[in-house]
C-alpha cells in the first residue's frame, strides 16, 4: 500500500528511517546540499552547488563578500522555493558555519526560517 505524501515540498532522504523527507525539512535539507557541493564536482550538473568555496584562502574582507554573493545566487538559481533574505558567516578559513535566513516564495504570511551549514 503506498503512503500518500503530506506536502509538495519532498524528496527521498537515505538518512532517514522512512526514507522520505517533506516540508520545510525538505527545504533545510536542499539548502544544505546546495551548499556543500562545489561547483563543478556533480558530473551529471556541472553547474549545480555553489562557488563560495573559491574564496576560502582569500582575505577576509575580500572573502566575506563574495561568498555571501556566491551563496545568495546558488540558492537563487538552485532553490526556487524560496527568498533568501540574509548569509551570515561565522568562524575562520576552512571553517565557516553558514547561516541563511530566507522565507518560501509562495507564503501568504512569509515565516522566516534559518539554517545553518558547516563550510
């Protein structure tokens, strides 16, 4: 007998005792693929993940920046669901804690949701 779905945010997550994810868990889980994956290294999409790593051996002021940018559009153009409204960086290079704050782009009353990823 197959389980319905309770949500249209959902993928197959291996972790997990039942193998599925949905919801904003969903989400969590995309931004942090997204985010741990440098661009180039899925060979089946090229383009998928986000080039913020380039900036790790760079000074700091230099870095701060253009991270941000690399993050805000790797989730701009890889995870549509949602508004990404701020990135903070936290910690020294190579390890950076990510933070993003960001809203569903279909909410009525948008709720600000935050996750964080280990750089």
């Amino acid at each position: 007998m197959l389980t319905p779905i309770p949500s249209t945010h959902w993928q197959l997550a291996p972790d997990l005792a039942d193998g599925t994810v949905w919801g904003i868990d969903d989400v969590h889980l995309c931004i942090a693929n997204i985010l741990s994956t440098p661009k180039g290294t899925d060979i089946l999409r090229p383009e998928f993940g986000s080039n913020h790593f380039d900036y790790l051996d760079q000074p700091y002021d230099v870095a701060l920046p253009n991270m941000v940018r690399e993050i805000t559009q790797a989730l701009q153009k890889w995870e549509t669901r949602i508004v990404v409204d701020e990135v903070f960086i936290d910690g020294q290079a190579p390890h950076f804690t990510l933070t993003v704050k960001w809203s569903l782009t279909d909410a009525v009353y948008p709720e600000i949701y935050t996750t964080q990823v280990q750089g």
